[in-house]
C-alpha cells in the first residue's frame, strides 16, 4: 500500500519535473524565435538605414574612417543638390506621365478583353486563350531584339510613345481580371441584357466595382513597373527629354566606386525611393495579394 | 449555340489586345527565330539589300565566344548561389514567422520592404556600404578615406578589409556581393508566399502531433515542409527563372561597366549578352543567345517540375 503511494507522488513529481522542463524549453525556443526574426529583420533594414544617416551627412563626415551611425550635422542641402544634379523633377514628371497613361491605356484593354473571355462565347476562345498564357514562359529578352527594330522603323525612337505602346498588353492582367470576372454571377449579366442594358453600361456599374481591388493592384503594379523599368527606355528614349528616373538616376551618377560622393548619391536614392515606400504604406493589401500570384517584380 | 452578335462583339473587344500581341510579341517570336538561323544577320545591313544563308552559324558563334562562357558562368553561379540560400532563409523567416502572435504584423511589413525598391537604386547603396572610398585604384600607396560599413564591421570583428567592389578586386568577393544583394532583394516575395502557405495549413495536422508527442524537428521535416512543398517548388521554380534573367542588380551595383573598373564585363550575364550584342547591332547573334536562355530557363523549368512531382505532395 504504502509503496503504491509512494510510487505514485514520485510519478506526479516526475511529471512537474518534465512539464517544468518543458516550459523552459519552449521559453527557450520563443526567444530563439524572436532573436533570430530580430536579427534578420535589422539586416533587411539595415541598406534602408544607411542610405538615410548617409544622405545628410557631410562628405567629411561620411569619409571618417571610424563611421558614425548618426550624423553629427544634418545636411539637408544634399536633397536639393541631389534634385537639381540629376534633375530629378523633370525625370519625376516624365515617368509619372508615362505611367499613368500606360496604366489607363492598359486597364481599358484588360478590361475588355477580360470581360471577352470570361463573359462572351466565341470560336476558338480557349484556344486563343492558352496561346496568350504560352506567351508567358518566354523571357522578355526574346521580345526585346525584334521590339527594338519595330520600333526604330515606325520612327518611335525617343518618344514617349515607344516608352508606353509595347507593354499595354499584359497577359497576366489579363488572367487575373478574368478569373475576377468570372466569379461574378453570369445570371446578372444575362437580367441585365433581358433589361437592355448595353455591354459597356454593364461593365462600368457591375464588373468593374466588384472586380475593383483586382484593378488597383494591377494599377499599383503597372506604375511601379514604369518606376523600376530600365532596360528597354535606356535602350530607346535615352534622351534627356523623355528619359525615365531609373534611368535617369543611374546615369547622373556613373561612378560606382573610387572617389564617390556618397551623401548626394544617396540623397537621390532615398528620394526615388520614397513614393515607393509611400505607395506601400497606403496599399500594402493590394501590392501583397498582386505579388503574391504573379512572382515578377513590377 | 454561339450567336453570331456575340461572335462578332468579342472580337471588337478583344481586337486592341491582339493587334498589340500580333506586333510586339508573335512576330517578335518569328522573327528572332528566322534571325537566329540567318548567317551572320544583322537588321542595318538587311535595309542595305544584303542577304543572309540559312545555318546555324549564330548559335556555333555564340557558344565559342569567350566572354559569352563567361557570361553563362556568371548567371549559372548566381543561381546555384542565390536560390538555394534565398529559399533556406525564407523558408525559416516564414516558419519563425507564423509561429509568433506578437509583432508578426509589423515584422511581415519590414520583411516585404526591400520589394517595393528600384533594384537600380538600392543597388547603389550596397555599393555604397561595400565601396572603399578614396584615391583607391587597387595598387601600393592608397590614400583610403573609408573602407565602407562592411569592411568597418569586418574590422571591428577582427577580421580584415576586403576588396569587394573597387579596382583590384577579386572575383570572388565580387560574386559575393551580388549574392548578398540578391538574397536580400529575393527574400521578400519568398517569404510572403511561404507565409501564406503556412497560414493554409490546417492546424489538426499539428494538434495530431502534440498529442502524439513528436518532437519539434520531426514536426517541421514530416508535417510543415511536405505540406509546404507546392509553394516551395513554386518560389525555387520563380527563384530560378529570375535569376538565369539577373542583370538589373548587377547594373545597379557596378553600373553598366559590369564589372570593377579594371575589369569590365567580368559580371556580365546572358541578358547583358543579349544587349550587349543588340547594341553592337548583331542582332543574329542576339537572337541566337535570347534562344539558348530560353532553352535553358525551359530546362531547368521541367528538371525543377519533374524533380518535384517526386518530392511534392498536394
């Protein structure tokens, strides 16, 4: 009896013993967890941090051999040489021109030919469709030697036109639209025809409402796309008229190592940066859910 | 039964997409394959009334050129670098991630950040923090004003001062910066989809375990990454197609020289090939090199999937 007893209590110590250890280690592990999630993410901010102390530093200031992780004196002056060397206004307005009538042009078209595919029936429509997603294993670059010549010969080099036409036409946008639109009740389309209503009508009060966060990621996505493009306008409207700011940032400042200056640079960087950070602020849900099914960047 | 009214209407709506397809990506697609087989093509000397003979010339020039090997090593090492690295930190952000409640919100934000930058931009300042600055041209009798963060670090740990970017220095401290930058620019997209495929994963699997006991590793080797495998092979698949097209980070961190300044080039990749080749209007041979990345990204596409048809459960 009294072994039986004792056995027992011995048990339940054992196990407080266990459940204590537990408990430790599972304080243990959580702040693992944290460290190395805190760790990480000063590194991820750590670039983002140093272009900001470094834009208002002086250049002595920047050039100590024992670097300071605030500046001593803040310089704002570096913005505003930062602006007018690389003429970061006019690049400003330029890129947002093209964006923004790139980003119209390119919803209309989506629009459209979303509304085909998942609303109207017609010949050859999955056939059609498949080709277009085809289209999107190639890489651009396949596009790009032909897209130059086209290009050069209907006489668009320069303009702002050869910078918006070529890339209106998204196949992914338009994926995403359709399966969008196509979530939507065909019932309503079909009361809507019964009452006259024409297609157009149709779209603007039914589709395009509920399919609205669709279109502001693909608006959002399009203008930071005409932010970050580099190639193609470097290769084709390189001059200072219609030259984009990414562009235009790299090339008011060739020199990437050596003899540097490094505050004034980087005060150009935070300022091309900051609209994007801006953007996302405001509209992370609808960058996230963007990204998230298209795995391109811009 | 399809009325013709509808027949008819889809085609208007559709007819502005197409009209653009048809120019700017099927007649590209054909003409990058007549140019690529047409000995020695060049589009100026085409205007001028020259022609070309059909053969695989392109191609045989492209792939005994030196500096293309080079540029085909360069993309190839990155990748291999890159993906695999890029993934493993994801992977563990994202399960490290979904396994707090406290500031999961705000650290999920400053995870995602580096996305929403101009790969040009930010690419200037890992050059800054990897840039010695000063009179340094990678010979005796510098006059060194600051060695950079990183090496400042480095020197604080004890270690010593590399040459990373400037004059002089060697290619693998190079590659290792484009590494450094890559991972940390691929990172975000990575860890956003593996998070939202971890939040997908039905919490009884887990409830399972715990009243089985199982240990934390097992959990996460037999539970968490088998359930997880559709959304890996989807980042590695995306991680690889993006990284055989890498050239606007490399631009953004040695400017369009490609390399340190005593030696341009060295960092090129098959896309700066391809430009490079537009540029100097060889267009045959621009197309034939766009063709054999195209291959290769369509190689690796399928080795990926079939790969992990083995290794994904859904």
């Amino acid at each position: 009896m009294t072994t039986s007893k004792k056995n027992i209590v011995m048990r339940e110590k054992d196990m407080q013993k266990v459940s204590a250890q537990q408990k430790v280690v599972q304080a243990l592990v959580k702040v693992g967890v944290y460290a190395f999630l805190l760790v990480m993410a000063l590194i991820v901010l750590f670039p983002f941090y140093w272009m900001l102390i470094s834009s208002v530093k002086t250049l002595e200031e920047y050039r100590m051999s024992v670097p300071t992780f605030w500046p001593q004196k803040i310089m704002l002056s570096n913005y505003v040489e930062a602006f007018t060397t690389a003429n970061l206004g006019r690049l400003f307005l330029n890129t947002l021109y093209v964006g923004l009538v790139s980003t119209l042009l390119s919803l209309v078209i989506t629009i459209l030919c979303a509304f085909a595919f998942a609303r109207l029936e017609f010949k050859g429509k999955e056939t059609l469709f498949g080709l277009m997603l085809a289209t999107m294993m190639i890489p651009g670059e396949l596009f790009t030697i032909t897209n130059y010549q086209t290009v050069t010969q209907l006489g668009w080099l320069n303009t702002f036109t050869v910078l918006i036409v070529p890339f209106l036409v998204s196949v992914f946008y338009i994926y995403l639209l359709k399966q969008n639109f196509m979530q939507i009740p065909n019932e309503l389309y079909l009361a809507a025809k019964v009452d006259g209503t024409s297609d157009i009508k149709y779209l603007c009060k039914v589709m395009i409402p509920l399919a609205l966060p669709t279109l502001i990621s693909i608006t959002i996505l399009k203008m930071m796309g005409a932010w970050n493009s580099y190639i193609w306008p470097r290769l084709v409207a390189n001059d200072a008229e219609h030259r984009l700011i990414t562009n235009g940032l790299r090339n008011a400042f060739t020199e990437t190592t050596g003899d540097v200056n490094y505050p004034v640079q980087m005060a150009a960087v935070a300022i091309v940066s900051a609209p994007l950070f801006l953007v996302f602020i405001f509209l992370r849900k609808y960058i996230m859910a963007g990204v998230s099914r298209s795995g391109i960047k811009g | 039964m399809v009325d013709n009214k509808q027949q008819w209407k889809a085609w208007l709506y559709l007819s502005p997409a197409i009209i653009l397809l048809l120019v700017f990506t099927v007649w590209p697609i054909i003409n990058t394959l007549r140019m690529a087989f047409l000995e020695g093509y060049s589009a100026q000397a085409e205007v001028g009334g020259a022609t070309f003979e059909f053969g695989i010339g392109n191609f045989l020039k492209v792939i005994e050129y030196k500096k293309f090997l080079q540029c085909m090593q360069n993309t190839i090492l990155l990748c291999v670098l890159t993906v695999p690295i890029s993934t493993l930190l994801a992977l563990l952000i994202a399960v490290a991630l979904n396994s707090i409640k406290g500031l999961q919100k705000i650290l999920q934000t400053i995870f995602f950040l580096p996305y929403v930058t101009n790969s040009i931009a930010i690419g200037m300042v890992f050059a800054a923090m990897f840039n010695i600055v000063g009179s340094f041209h990678g010979t005796e009798n510098e006059i060194i004003q600051t060695a950079g963060i990183i090496n400042n670090v480095i020197e604080f740990f004890g270690g010593e001062r590399v040459n990373w970017i400037n004059a002089g220095s060697q290619y693998w401290a190079n590659i290792t910066v484009m590494v450094v930058y890559i991972v940390w620019n691929a990172l975000p997209f990575k860890i956003l989809v593996l998070l939202g495929g971890l939040q997908s994963i039905n919490a009884q699997y887990y409830d399972a375990a715990k009243v089985d006991g199982t240990s934390r590793s097992r959990v996460f080797a037999r539970i968490t990454v088998p359930l997880l495998s559709p959304m890996l092979a989807y980042v590695i698949i995306t991680g690889f197609i993006g990284g055989f097209k890498e050239y606007t980070s490399i631009v953004g961190i040695f400017g369009e020289t490609m390399g340190p300044p005593d030696a341009p080039g060295r960092l090129n990749t098959m896309v700066g090939f391809v430009y490079e080749a537009l540029e100097n209007k060889h267009q045959g041979r621009a197309s034939a090199a766009a063709l054999i990345l195209f291959v290769i990204i369509l190689i690796v596409t399928r080795l990926n999937m079939r790969f992990g048809k083995k290794s994904v459960y859904y």
